[in-house]
C-alpha cells in the first residue's frame, strides 16, 4: 500500500497545495499544508523506520476514536427500532391507540423523513466539521427521543417520528464517509465490521435494558415503554455532550481534534490515503461537483443492494420481539429477551467474515456467501415446524444481513474516488437503504402468522437479486481492470485505481 519514494529534484517542482479551510465550522481555521513533497518525503521516511510499526500504532489509535464512537452513534438508530418494537409488545400500542396499521406508518414516516434530509446531513460532516456536525444531531436526537415518553396520541407519535427522523438522517451516512476517508481500501471492511459490532452489541444490550425498563412498569405512574424511551432519550443526549470531544475530523485536519495524533502521525495518516487513492484534499464545494455523479450507473447499483438488504434488516429488527411472540408463542417478556442473543452471535460473522474479505481483498464472494446463509435462515424460520428450528433461523438471517453491511460498506467505498462521490454515493446508498426499510416495515403481517410467508419470499428473492447483482459488477470490474492494466483507460479519474471485487 506504500507509495514509493519520488527523488528530490521531482520533489523541489511540485507546487505546495493551499492550506485547508474549514467553512462555517466556529473552529480555529487551519493552518496546516500537506504539500506533495512532504507527503512522498514523510512517507519516504517513514520506510525506513520501520513503517509497519508506526501504521500499526496509527490504525490502533483511529480504531480507538473513530470506530468506538462510530458504533455508539450508529447504534442509536437501532437502539431506536429496538426500544419501539419492544415497545410494541407491552402496552403502547393501546395507550396510542396504534390500530390497524398505524405502528407500520410509524415507521414508515420515520424513515422518510430520514431519506429527505441525508443528503445535506452528509455534506453538513464536511461544512461544520464531524465533532460538532455529530455531537448537536446527536444531541437533537436524544431531545426528541425523551420527549416519545410523554406522548399521549398516535399523531403526536407521528410528528415525533419525523423529527427523529431528521435527527438520524446525517449520522450513518456521514460516519460511512468519514471511515472511509481515514482508511486505505484494504482496511476498511473490518472497520465497517467493527462499526456493525458496536451497534449490535448495544442493540443487543439495550433488549435487555428494555426488559428491565418494562418491569418498572406502573411505577411512579408510568408505563413501562415510557420509561425506555426515557432513558435511551437522557442517554442519547450525554453522548452527543461526549462526541465533541471524542470525535476526530477529517484526516488532514485532524490536528483540531482533541488530544489525538502527532504532528507526524496525522502525515503519516494523509500519505497513506494519498498512496492509495489520491483523494484526501477536497475540491472546493459546489452542487454541481456534488450531482456530476449521479451520473455514474454504480452509484444506482449499489443503492439498489442496499435496498434490498434493508427489506431484511428492517423487518428483522423491528418485527422480532413480535415474530417471537405471535409466531412462536413466547410472551411479552421472553419476546423482549430472546431477541438480543442473535445480534450477539453477528459480532462472530461480521468480524470473522470482514478480516478475511480484507486481508484477501475479497468483497463480491464474500456479499454472495452471506446471501446464501441468510436464505438458509429464512428457510428455516419460515418453513420449519420447530420452534427451536426457526429461532435458529433467526440467528442465521441476523448474522448474516449484519456482516452484508459492513460487506456492502466496503464493497461501494472501495470502487469510487473522490470526495464528494464518498458523500454522494454515501447519502445515495443510505438513502435507497432507507427506502428499504419503507419497504421492510410492510412486509411482515400479522395476519400471516406464525409463519409470515410474504416477509420470508420477499426476503429471499432479495438476496438472490444481490446476488446477480455482485455478479453484474464483479464482471465488469475484472473487465475495467484489464484495460487499465492494458493502458487504454483511467479509472475514477486516477491513475493506477483499480476496482477491488
């Protein structure tokens, strides 16, 4: 991944770069440059000084800042389709009045709202700078959040939905840029995974919070899915209060953070992208840098995955604690807590099947092995008899729909260039997921239980589309490859990219 050493006469050339601005941001501007000289010489340097220790050392402390909040933030999402569907299953829906298929539109609002704002959130990363972009919307959203406990209507419900939904819109898109732009190609699935595993490790945690919140019940007055709502709404907020200081900016401007890199290391950190792709300096911004790119068909293909993905996701993590109860037969309580042991098994395939992906740059193989588990998964929960059998079933689905994320992360972030693409495509993909999850939180009906054959078809015609459509691409990268091997074409712009599958 190393950039070769570029002889001094070569060096003494090239033209410094202006330094880099933060706009709107209220920080001290910066004043840093990273003109190319010192880029090759640096990292020419750090060759011969042993170079895998310092990346080493280097990758420990971003994966220490930036991927332990990361999964905090993008935890919040699902902690918030965790706490309303085991909400959905004590008194809620009656105190609310959630008939028919009010609690679906619950959902359905939310996540309309969140599609309409991520693109602007996700360019707002690079306008405020990811501390205070991060820390207010988190803030805003554990706002909102707490204030779900004191509703006494199914509208109210609603207008807090949209709300929330704005709150959320910017988080895992902007994160997915900001990851990407720390990381070389070969590194950033497991990244990816370990964002994945802080989500699900606390969405799991939070199952049983909600358990204990609901026994609480009646207390001081108060139901008990008022009570999960209120904590993870005070929660949210002290960790939006902790993401200012804990978050890192964008990696030439990460001396502005606090109390993270050396001076060398963040050189160290801005040739190393540099050596890979050639794209840590931004263009100065302009919509029409921004929608050039919708017209690179990738783009769509890779929304169109994760669409499909989120059908599964969405219905998976919003429906479980009701597809244990009326489709298995557990009640209120068992539902709420054998909904968290399949999201602690996805740590293991996640972590297990991202570390393989990068260290064998393997991404289109690995998509395609996870589709297949999670058809075997739903076969077995909708098809077999046994109540053991089909939450099995679950475990597999859970496990394999968690690690496709972080795959599919990887697979659009390692096959773009540039900037502005990474926030485009970003908002481009999450939006689509998004429109996934309208989908997904149709599809599982009540009526259809306890097998709930509609979610388990649809589930499965979704990856198999995956499938084909991983296949599509994996074809024309080899072919795009080849030519620029051959010298009759540039991909992305950049000299000596290459598509990884």
């Amino acid at each position: 991944m190393a950039s070769s050493p570029v002889p001094a006469s070569e060096n003494r050339r090239r033209d410094k770069r202006p330094p880099s601005k933060a706009a709107n941001s209220g920080d001290v501007t910066s004043e840093r440059i990273f003109p190319d000289q010192e880029e090759e010489e640096g990292y020419g340097a750090v060759l011969g000084e042993d170079r895998r220790t310092l990346e080493r050392r280097l990758r420990l402390k971003v994966d220490l800042r930036l991927c332990t909040i990361a999964g905090v933030l993008c935890s919040l999402n699902l902690l918030d389709s965790g706490v309303i569907s085991s909400a959905s299953v004590t008194s809620m829906p009656t105190d609310l009045n959630l008939t028919g298929n009010r609690f679906s539109v619950s959902i359905f609002i939310f996540t309309v709202s969140s599609i309409a704002f991520q693109l602007p959130s996700t360019l707002a990363v690079r306008t405020f700078g990811p501390r205070l972009w991060f820390s207010f919307i988190t803030f805003c959203f554990g706002i909102v959040t707490m204030c779900t406990a004191f509703i006494q209507t199914w509208q109210q419900m609603i207008a807090l939905r949209v709300l929330l939904g704005m709150a959320m819109s910017g988080i895992y898109p902007g994160l997915t840029y900001l990851i990407s732009t720390w990381y070389p190609r070969s590194e950033q699935q497991t990244r990816f995974a370990f964002l994945q595993t802080g989500e699900v490790v606390i969405l799991a945690t939070g199952g049983i919070v909600n358990f204990g919140l609901n026994q609480l019940n009646g207390k001081g007055g108060i139901a008990g899915w008022r009570y999960m709502f209120l904590v993870q709404g005070l929660i949210s907020m002290v960790i939006g209060l902790v993401t200012y200081f804990w978050m890192v900016d964008f990696p030439e401007e990460a001396h502005r953070s606090f109390w993270f890199l050396t001076p060398a290391e963040q050189e160290l950190a801005v040739a190393r992208i540099n050596a890979d792709r050639k794209d840590v300096q931004p263009d100065p911004f302009s919509w029409g840098k921004v929608f050039v790119h919708a017209r690179d068909p990738k783009v769509y293909g890779f929304a169109c995955m994760f669409f499909l993905l989120n059908l599964v996701s969405t219905a998976l993590s919003y429906f479980l604690p009701i597809i244990l109860q009326t489709g298995m037969g557990f009640d209120e309580n068992r539902s709420i807590l054998l909904s968290a042991p399949p999201y602690y098994y996805a740590v293991v395939p996640v972590l297990l099947s991202s570390v393989l992906g990068d260290r064998y740059r393997l991404r289109g193989p690995v998509i395609a092995f996870n589709c297949i588990t999670l058809v075997v998964g739903f076969c077995m929960l909708g098809f077999a008899d046994q109540v053991a059998v089909r939450y099995v079933g679950t475990f597999l689905a859970t496990g394999a729909y968690v690690s496709n994320w972080a795959a599919l992360s990887a697979y659009q972030a390692n096959n773009i260039a540039g900037q502005w693409k990474r926030a485009f495509t970003a908002a481009a993909v999450t939006a689509m997921n998004g429109a996934g999850g309208i989908a997904g939180s149709f599809i599982v009906r009540s009526q259809e239980a306890p097998h709930y054959l509609t979610a388990v078809w649809i589930s499965i015609g979704s990856h198999i589309l995956i499938i084909g459509v991983v296949a599509a691409f994996s074809a024309y990268f080899y072919l795009a490859n080849r030519r620029v091997a051959a010298g009759k074409t540039v991909i992305e712009g950049v000299e000596g990219f290459r598509y990884t599958y």
